[in-house]
C-alpha cells in the first residue's frame, strides 16, 4: 500500500514539473530573448557604429569646425522624461536664436546661405549624474564664428536663457582635421544599446 501511494506522489511529482517547464518555454518572450542577445553585443560595436555614421556625415558635407562641451544639472531628472526633452530642445534653440535670429528655423541647412549645423551627443558620466552635451559645430553666423564669441554664447548666453545649463560649464576647442576621427569616436564613447548618445532628433542629420 504504501509502495503504490509512493508510486502516485512519484507521478503527480512529474506532471507538476512537465507543466512548470511546458509553461516556461511557452511564456518565454521572443523580444525578451533579443534583449538579452543584444546585451551580448561589444559596446564597441556601438561606439564604432556611431563614429562611422557621423563620419559618413563629414564625406557628404558636414564640416565641423568646433567642439563644444557644456553639463546640464537636470540630472535628477529621467533622461525620457518630458521635461528633459524640452531642455534638450531649449538648449538647441537659445543657441540657434543667439546667431541667427528669431526665424533660425527657416534658414536652409544646406546651399550657400546655409545656417551651421550641428551634431550633438549626450553622455551621463560613470556614475550617470553628469549630464552633458558633446557638438560638433559649424561656424555659425557672425559674431559667434570665433573662439571668443562662443565662450560667451555657452558660457553667458546658454546658461541664462536655457537654465538647465551650468553656468561657465562649456568648453570649446576648434577641430583640426588630423584628430577628427579620434574626436568622433570620442563623443561616442559611451554608446550602447541602451543609449545610442548620439541624438537624432536633436542633431542635423539631413545633410
């Protein structure tokens, strides 16, 4: 008696276990799986991927002569959150407005009457309370198409209209050809499948 009362706990063991397995792999959910293939892939393969499409920008035109660097403090903030993306489109604005008025949308991006273009990144730091932008930036119009005048338009202006903006945070370098590859993949760097840095919307891509 006991034997057969042991055989049957035995089968109703096993059929328990059929239907945890069974409903596992059944659950289990394909977009789920592709994430953890894609946290597989080498960051650098991120990184690399970035830094070619900016470079595919530079051979159809983009011709950046400065790189400018300012930090952000709305870091408590999410980095989807709406407020955080009005920020990211002030900061756009004040510095477009500054240089070309007030109508800066309807300037072309491309012919000769152009406006300059921008290609901007946003990395967060290794801690990720660092916010902050990374431009490769086109002479804009004149007075801001000196060293000088954009230390004042990024490190002033910026900061008291767009007041997500550290004041005297910015730094701007001008580019020499030599180093622009190693500058691009620079302002990559912490690319991954999480935050491709490189900002699409943000940037001129439509070059």
């Amino acid at each position: 008696m006991q034997r057969i009362l042991y055989e049957q706990q035995l089968q109703e063991e096993e059929k328990v276990t059929a239907v945890t397995q069974a409903s596992v792999e059944k659950d289990t959910n394909p977009q789920l799986r592709n994430q953890k293939k894609m946290l597989l892939l080498p960051r650098c393969s991120m990184v690399e991927a970035n830094a070619q499409y900016i470079s595919r920008l530079v051979m159809k035109g983009f011709t950046p002569k400065w790189y400018v660097v300012f930090h952000l403090n709305n870091y408590r903030d999410s980095p989807d959150s709406l407020e955080v993306k009005k920020d990211d489109e002030k900061c756009k604005e004040v510095i477009l407005q500054a240089a070309y008025g007030y109508h800066w949308k309807k300037k072309p991006i491309r012919g000769d009457h152009k406006r300059g273009r921008m290609v901007i990144s946003k990395e967060y730091g290794k801690k990720k309370d660092r916010p902050h932008f990374n431009i490769l930036l086109e002479d804009l119009a004149y007075p801001f198409n000196t060293q000088q005048s954009l230390e004042v338009l990024f490190n002033f202006v910026l900061p008291d209209r767009a007041r997500c903006v550290w004041r005297k945070s910015a730094d701007i370098q001008p580019i020499h050809y030599p180093t622009k590859d190693k500058l691009i993949r620079y302002i990559c760097k912490e690319s991954n499948w999480k935050n491709t840095t490189l900002d699409y919307q943000l940037s001129d891509l439509d070059i």
